[in-house]
DNA sequence: GACTGTGAACATATTCACAGCG
DNA sequence: CGCTGTGAATATGTTCACAGTC
C-alpha cells in the first residue's frame, strides 16, 4: 500500500477540509464536495484516498471523522513529531510564531541561531539556544524534523549536522540547493523561485502590469 | 515552443547556479556541472534547456553568460515586474525585508494591510496602506503579481480583488484553498502542509525521532 | 438510486542511450 | 573526441467512465 507522492502533497489539504466539515458538525460527506472544499476533481479526490484503503461506502459517502482520523494517521498527525527551528532572523521568528500555535499537529521544541545578540532571548515562548549546541538539543527533544530559515551561508554545514544529529525532515527557506543522502526527505521554498515561477507565465500572457481590465468574476 | 511546467520549475534554480557560476569568472560550463550544481541529472538538465531552444554547442557546452541571458529573458527578469505585498504581519513583514533587497528581479512597490495600528507605518522602505485602497495601488503601480500574506480570514476576498484589479499571478501565505479564474495563476506556500508531507515520509521511515545514529556523509 | 473504487485511456515527466555536430 | 539535443522507453500522474455495492 504505498502512496504516490503527489497523493501524499494533497493529504494535507484534504485533512484541513475535513476539519473545517468537522467543525461545522457536518457528519458525511462526497467526493464531490470534499473535492470541491479541496480545489481538485472527484475523481483525483477518489483516487487519492483509495491508496489509504477504502474508506467510504458505496452509495453513501465518506464518514467526515473516521475519513478525518484515517489521513490524520497516514501523515503522522497524532505522533505529534517534535520540531527544531535554526535561524531565528525575521523569518523564522514568523515561522516560529505560527508553529508554536501548535494547530498543525507538530510541537515547536528549540529554536537556534548563531546570533550571539538573539541567542538567550525568548521567542514563541522558547528561549534560543545556540547552533553550536545542534546537535545535543536535536537529541536532547529526539527531533524528527527541523526548519531551516538561515542565510544561503552556512545553511549547507546546519543541514548537514541536522542529518548527522539524526532529524528525517529538512523544510529550508534559504535559497540555495541543499545535499541530502536520500534517506533523508528534503523540502524547499523560496520566495525568489516561487515569484520568478510566477514571472513566467505572467509574461507569457502577454500582460505587463494591471492595466484596466473589467473586473472579473470569482470561482474557478 | 511551449515550456513543461516542471521544466519553468526548475528554471530559477537554474538561473541561480548560473549567476553563481559567472560571479565566479567561469565563462563556460557543461551540463553535467550545471546539474551538479542545481541538483538534478545531466540529462533532464538538457531536456529543460532543450525546451527554451538550442543555447549549447555540441562538443563543447554552454556559454554561461549567453545561457543566463537566455533563462533570465525566459522567466521575464529583465522586467522587473512590480509587486506588492498585502499582510504586514510578522511573516509579511519578513517576506517584504527579503523582497526589498530587489535581488530577485522584482520591485516591491506597496505594502498593504487592514490593520489601524500597522497602517501609515514604514517597513522595507515602503509606508504601509489601507487594503480598502487595494483596487487604486494596484493601478498606481502596473502590479503583475501580488503576495498574500494575510490570515485565512478574508483571504479570498483580498484575492477576488487582486484578480479583479488585473494582477496575472497570486503567492499566497495564507492557510487555505483560494480559488482563482484560470487564466490567473496561483501558488500557495503553507507551513504546516510542508511539514505534513514530510511528516508523512519520517513516519513510513518507522523513524520516531533522533535517536543516536551513526554520523552519515554529505552529498546526494 | 447514488456514490465509491478502479480498470483503462490519456497526459505529463523522467531517464536512457545514441545520433549529430562542432 | 566530447558534449549537446532528442527519439524512444519508462515511470508517474490524471481523468474518464462504469462496474460494484450499499
């Protein structure tokens, strides 16, 4: 039973819509309308939750909390995975702030940085620490994932001790391509990729800018 | 001479490795080494630069400059398309510090939020503006593309009206699934989506955590 | 009757392996 | 010779359309 990575991509908005169902006390629902909340096809949703296992029934629909329960296991939601943070600059004082929430099923468990000016002081109700102690604190929180919002410089040796100090997940935001062994799962964002990414068919279109254009209508 | 997506993907880290290289006085590379450098396999490396036209010399390699030229055009750089950003929050905030630098290609040119107290404030260079004058600053300054960077609440009524004001693409921040006409393009970047996934893979990995594993090798 | 789960068709993306050419 | 550019093979992902089942 193993899971197509692009299915694996969706999971996560699919286990958001259910929570928003849930929340709203609706019991059952479709591939039709979770579908819709999701901004897919029925079809796609279907496929993609048939590789967890069936769990709709046939003529009926999808059991808003057991379908809830069964993505929640499947992304190790409940395992509540204990995270580190490196780089406590702008950027990752926003992206501790929205972890420490703790909303999305990890716990923000460290944050470090090589600013002797920040170490010490308390972010998201954590105090940093420093890089240099890596790798006991990776340990010391049995660390599975970590995010890194450091500078391009040095964002190579950090990710390097992260996977020598044992976590399985790397999300960075610093914009340069990382080396990982394959072992280990590695995530990028980075605005400059996504803008540029943008950029291209935005000038493929032919548009140079917001001219006036009769307002258009909502929905896709 | 249409362009794959997943080729447009790869064209920034490309276009990084490329910058990099000429920074360094290197005059002509391989695709090997360019694909060392990005990441990826010589041979899709080839593929992707195929789709943009022939920019090598068989025997030889390419011209870096004259390649960088060629990508840089293909994801319109020289334009330097105006953005603006809508959310000065802590992430706003961050995103706009980054994006000011104007390295990427990019002009940020407004800042816009709904909140009093951050309103008529300077960040980044830029004085803050009330969303309610969206529809007008996007006017003002030809924005093409915009970034979201707000809560889930109201997100998508900022987003009709960024497509209603006629920007081409949408980065959005926010947790949620916007819905946008087709012929605007959209991207979505979301935290605990990223960690999601990669959540996902540490679990099937049966890894529970750092525990005191065996220091590894770098490189892929 | 209504909706899921899935085989089959299609579309997209990656990789191999080598022909083409400076 | 050495390296690009690309046909062909493979792998991955999406969509259709309907059989299966409650």
């Amino acid at each position: 039973m193993t899971v197509p990575g692009a299915t694996v991509s969706r999971l996560p908005i699919y286990l958001r819509a259910l929570d928003e169902l849930a929340a709203d006390g609706v019991l059952r629902t479709s591939s039709a309308e979770l579908a819709a909340l999701s901004g897919v096809g029925p079809a796609q949703l279907r496929r993609d939750l048939s590789h967890l296992g069936s769990h709709g029934v046939r003529g009926v629909g999808y059991d808003v909390d057991h379908l809830r329960a069964r993505v929640a296991d499947s992304l190790g939601v409940p395992a509540r995975l204990a995270v580190v943070l490196v780089g406590v600059g702008n950027l990752g004082h926003a992206l501790a702030a929205h972890l420490a929430a703790g909303q999305d099923g990890f716990r923000l468990r460290a944050l470090l940085d090589a600013d002797a000016r920040v170490i010490g002081s308390s972010v998201a109700g954590l105090v940093v620490e420093d890089v240099a102690r890596l790798e006991q604190v990776v340990a010391r929180e049995g660390a599975a994932l970590a995010v890194l919002a450091t500078p391009a410089e040095g964002a190579q040796e950090v990710c390097d001790r992260l996977v020598a100090a044992g976590v399985s997940g790397i999300l960075t935001f610093a914009p340069l391509v990382l080396r990982v062994p394959a072992e280990v799962d590695l995530r990028s964002v980075d605005l400059a990729t996504e803008l540029q990414i943008l950029a291209f068919h935005s000038q493929r279109r032919g548009l140079s800018g917001a001219a006036g254009r009769a307002p258009g209508g909502r929905s896709r």
